[in-house]
C-alpha cells in the first residue's frame, strides 16, 4: 500500500488572514485604445466622454446602451 506524504509544515502558507492591499496597476487597460493622439476631434471628444464616464461609474468596460447614453450626452440626435 502507497502512503500519502503530507506537505511540509514550512511549505503551508495560511491565506485566512487580512487581503493584501490591493495597488492599481501601473496602467489603466482601455477597451478601445490607450491613446487618443491620433482621433480627429470630434472622436477624441467621444473618447473622452467614454473614458469620463467609465471612471466615474468604476467600468472598465460599458455596453451599448451605455455607449449611446455618452453620445447622446454629447448632442447627438437622430434626425428622421
């Protein structure tokens, strides 16, 4: 019959304690791109309404519907 080794009493690691802090990273990931240098006005003007709206409402990702809400924010109507 094989016997089973328990792990050694120094490799056990006890992770019931206190989270460690949690540090942000070094970089913010975007969902579309990380630089708006080469947008015309007009979409660095979207884009930064989107990455507004994204850090206030602590999203790193928005929805369509979320999306439109920005835009419309901005003026947009559609003409029939």
């Amino acid at each position: 019959m094989t016997e089973l080794m328990a792990p050694a009493a120094e490799s056990f690691v006890d992770r019931r304690g206190c989270p460690p802090r949690y540090v942000p990273p070094a970089f913010e990931r975007r969902q579309f791109t990380n630089s708006h240098d080469d947008l015309s006005p007009d979409a660095r003007e979207l884009a930064m309404a989107i990455d507004g709206y994204k850090l206030r409402h602590r999203r790193r990702y928005i929805t369509f519907e979320e999306m439109l809400s920005v835009i419309k924010s901005l003026g947009y109507r559609k003409e029939l």
